[in-house]
C-alpha cells in the first residue's frame, strides 16, 4: 500500500481505496497539466507481474489500444505510465451519490452501517447493497441496454473485458427509473493475465491472488463467467456476455420489490446457458421491452467480430495518434515555457522603465561633462545609497567632498543626498592622537563636516541638476560669476549686487551608451521561438488532421 503524497506519474495520492485481482486501487490528484487539482481513480498493477520481462512493452501497446475503446456505458481510460516497476492506469474519477443509511434496506447488517450517517453509491454492487429496493422492470431494462451497448462497441473494436462483475460497473439514477451507467476497468484482465500465457505451466486457478482482499475479489470474479472458465485463461465475448446475464440474476435476487421479472428471468437463464446468445447485438435483442435496437446505434448483421487486418489497422492508427500527441504535447510545453520566460522577461524591462522613468535609480550615475565630479544612485524604490566625487571647489570655503558615501531619498520632488566627511585635522600635536584613533570611537559628530545636496531629474535630458546644498548653517546654490565657470555660492551673494553672481545650471548627465536593454533583448529572442514552436505546432497540427 501506497502512503498519502507518494507520487504516480502526474498525480499525488490521496487515500487508498481498495486491492482487487487486478491491482492496487487509490485516489490521486492530477499536480500538472490542464487538470491539475482534478481527482482520478488510479490503478496499479500488480508487482510480480510489472517485474516480468517484456511486460512493459507489452502494457504501453495495450493501453494505447485501450484509448480507442470509448462510447455509451464505457468509462474511458484517461492517462497510464511507468515509474520503475510502477505501472499504472488512470480514470476520471466517479464521485458517486451519498444515501441515508436511514433510507436503506433492513438487510444491511448494523456492522456493515459502521455509525455513518451517508454512504456513497459508487458501484453497482453498493447499490445492490445499499439500495437494492429501488429497482424496477424499467430501470432493469435502462441499465441492460446501456451496458449492451458498451459491450457491442467494446467487441467490434476486438476488446472482451474479461472480468465484468458489479463492483465494475458505475452507476447513478437520473430519476425513478432512469438509471446511468459505465463500465470500468476495460483491459485490466488482459493486462495481468497475459504475461503467464508464455510461461510452460500457465497460473489458471484463483490462488494466484497476494491478498486476502485480492483473493476475495477473485472469487467474486469467478460467479460472473461461465463455469468451465477459470482465472488466467482467454476470454472471449461469451464471458462479458455471461457476466450480464449473471448480473441480473443478481439483481434480481437482491431485489425486495415484488414486480413480475418472469421475462427477466428467462432473459437470465439463456444468457448463463450452455447455449447462450451469439453476440452482444443478439443478447440486446432478446432483452424484454427492448423494442428496436437499430435506435441505439446496435445492429445484428454487423456481427461482433472484427478481422485481424481491422484490428491491426485500428492498432497503427491508435499508435500514429500517441505519437502524435507526444510530439505535439512537446511543442505546447517548449512554446509554453519560451513564451513564459520570453514575458517575464519583457515584464522586467516594462516594470524597470516605469520606474526609470519617475527615478534615475537604481544604478544610475551622473557625471559634469568635463570634471570628475559625479553622482551615483543606487538600489531602493524610493531611497537607496548613493556616492559621489562631489565639487569641492564649488564652495569658497573648499568644504566639499571627494570620494564620499550616503543616502539618497526623495524629498519634494528632488532628490536629497546626505553625505558626511571626515575633517582631515593638522599631522601634529592633539590632532594628530585624534587621527591615529579614529577607528577606536575617539571621534565625535563635530568631527565630521555634514551636508545635503538637493537634486532634481530631468526627464527629457536624462541628467540630475543641482539645485542646492545645505550644510546646517549654510545653503548654496549653483552660480557663475562675471565669466567664470559655474559652481557654487553662498546664497546670500546672490543678493549683493556688487559681487555679479547670477544663477546657474549645473548639469550631470547620464553616464554610459544607451542601447537596447539586455532584459528587452532577451525576452523578444524567447518570444521569437515561442513564435516559431507555435508555428511548427500548427504545421503538425494540420498535417495530422489531414492524416487522421
């Protein structure tokens, strides 16, 4: 048994459900694909059978066989796979429908009842055992032609079940007589029967079960086929044929309404003969009431027989088709994952020019053409660090800084930069002590020289222009005086008239070659391919429904 979580192919498990003849039963949920968070009746088959030789080969071509058998009453095979000696099975899975254990027959013993107050009806079997009171001549009837309908598909494909019983047939009721109802499982007994046909003593009797819960399941098997068969042989149409007839019978016994089933029962008793019906179409015929079975899509002359050439044909095809699929199923994921990356990528370079373009942060430097001097803003959203190789001979007192590192944030629109420097002191007497310890606290606030310069962004130009430094006691701003080069005054010499300061721009421009950015570069090459496996999927898209 399998613990919750264990992995089977694209499915996680969720709770064990059950050991029959033909495997390991669980409930999954799908963790990839287009029904991902969906549930799933999973199967595996058994171990000793999984670890023979060639038996891999042979489930892969079997169960791309069994993805044909689809129609009216058949519960399609979904998915299958191998995981080292994990072979598996897939279905959709069937919720079934909760009854008041209230409600149900007097037969169910109170140990069967467990102090549940709902059962589910998943199977024709709990309903035979939960609610066997409810059936009636046309709900007989409703369930036989549903289920001989999937059997005249089933066959004219070349598929017998093999192992139809009740606990394989899904069931549910529309209405008082209206019932649904799927067959499940197509294949499986074909699947953990075959590799003992190569063997020189074949295992034919029931005993080949690991479990006692296996071995009951066996048993259940061997009251739905005809007498002279037995677990491991090769079925034929007359074992699924068989196994409806008994399963009337069943029904029948386990009724508790008294209806007059006379025709029923004789229907039965041909079906479980030694001279049964010859086919599915001849046993649907003869059901009672059925009237023209041609309305279902079931005709007599067509036989139930198919060639081994059809056969054959369909096997090809069907293998053509997974192929296909594979390819095709490749294509989506690599056009799927390139398109993903390919936006993830362009989101990048969209989300970092928004930003850009609101704040020259982050990593951005700013230089004054011609001088050293420059800025740096780095990292954060609205605030970061920020250095600089600062104007310090913009100021008359020469308290600029070189070299410096601070922090930037916005401030009203402008960017302010705090900076601080050390005050370099004279190499001798007290001085000097105090330079040889500043790594030891020895320094306080009055020995550093602290200022903010204010800067605000020029979108069009794409450059920082400063607008003024503050110091505590003093704010300058960028001038030029008489033909000088512009740099920074006092901001009261702007008022005296004699001195001939005016007001000036200086201007840091963005350093660096703009070109393409490598995020945008990156995600138009991505989206490029993605372009490119769509376009080779719609080729083989079209190609092959022209083929199939």
């Amino acid at each position: 048994m399998l613990s919750s979580g264990t992995r089977i192919g694209p499915h996680r498990v969720e709770s064990w459900v059950g050991e029959g003849s033909t495997g390991q039963s669980y409930r999954g949920q799908r963790t990839e694909g287009d029904r991902k968070k969906e549930s799933f009746y999973l199967k595996l088959l058994p171990r000793e059978i999984s670890e023979q030789r060639g038996f891999e080969e042979l489930f892969i071509q079997e169960c791309q066989a069994l993805e044909q058998v689809d129609g009216p009453g058949i519960w399609p095979l979904q998915k299958f796979g191998v995981m080292k000696w994990k072979h598996w099975v897939a279905y959709d899975w069937y919720p079934g429908k909760a009854i008041s254990i209230l409600d149900v027959s007097n037969s169910i013993h109170a140990q069967d009842i467990e102090n549940e107050e709902f059962k589910y009806v998943h199977s024709l079997e709990d309903d035979l055992k939960y609610d066997s009171h409810a059936w009636k001549v046309d709900s007989l009837l409703n369930l036989m032609v549903t289920l001989h309908r999937a059997m005249y598909q089933a066959h004219n494909v070349g598929f017998v079940h093999g192992n139809l019983k009740p606990s394989n047939i899904l069931i549910t009721r529309a209405g008082n007589e209206k019932i649904e109802a799927w067959i499940t499982e197509f294949g499986l007994y074909r699947l953990v029967t075959m590799p003992t046909k190569n063997k020189e003593q074949e295992s034919t009797n029931d005993s080949s079960a690991t479990t006692l819960e296996a071995q009951a399941s066996q048993n259940r098997s061997a009251d739905f086929r005809p007498q002279t068969q037995v677990w491991g042989e090769v079925p034929d149409e007359s074992w699924d044929l068989h196994a409806l007839g008994r399963v009337v019978q069943e029904i029948l016994v386990k009724r508790e309404r008294k209806e007059d089933f006379t025709e029923w029962k004789a229907w039965a008793a041909q079906a479980v003969s030694e001279n049964p019906f010859q086919s599915a179409a001849h046993s649907m015929a003869a059901l009672p009431g059925v009237g023209d079975i041609s309305e279902y899509g079931v005709k007599l002359e067509d036989g139930s027989e198919i060639s081994d050439e059809e056969t054959e044909r369909i096997r090809k095809k069907r293998e053509q088709e997974w192929a296909f699929e594979e390819k095709t199923s490749n294509l989506r994921f690599r056009r799927n994952m390139t398109g993903l990356v390919g936006g993830l990528f362009l989101l990048v370079y969209l989300i970092k020019s928004i930003y850009l373009f609101f704040l020259p942060a982050p990593w951005t430097e700013y230089s004054l053409e011609g001088l050293l001097d420059s800025y740096q803003l780095a990292a954060g959203l609205w605030s970061g660090q920020s250095w600089g190789i600062l104007p310090g001979a913009y100021d008359d007192e020469g308290d600029g800084g070189q070299d410096v590192v601070g922090n930037w944030e916005t401030d009203n629109g402008l960017f302010r930069l705090d900076f601080r420097k050390f005050k370099m002191p004279e190499d001798d007497g007290e001085s000097k002590k105090l330079w040889q310890f500043i790594g030891k606290g020895a320094t306080s606030a009055d020995n550093y020289y602290v200022w903010s310069d204010y800067l605000a962004y020029d979108r069009k130009r794409d450059a920082l222009l400063l607008i003024k430094r503050t110091d505590g006691e003093t704010t300058y701003k960028p001038g030029k005086e008489f033909e000088r080069m512009p740099r920074l005054y006092p901001e009261g010499r702007f008022f005296d008239k004699s001195s001939g300061v005016k007001s000036a721009e200086l201007v840091f421009e963005r350093k660096g070659e703009r070109g393409i950015s490598w995020e945008l570069f990156i995600g138009i090459g991505f989206l490029l391919s993605s372009s490119m496996y769509l376009r080779n999927l719609n080729k083989m898209i079209l190609a092959g429904s022209d083929a199939f």
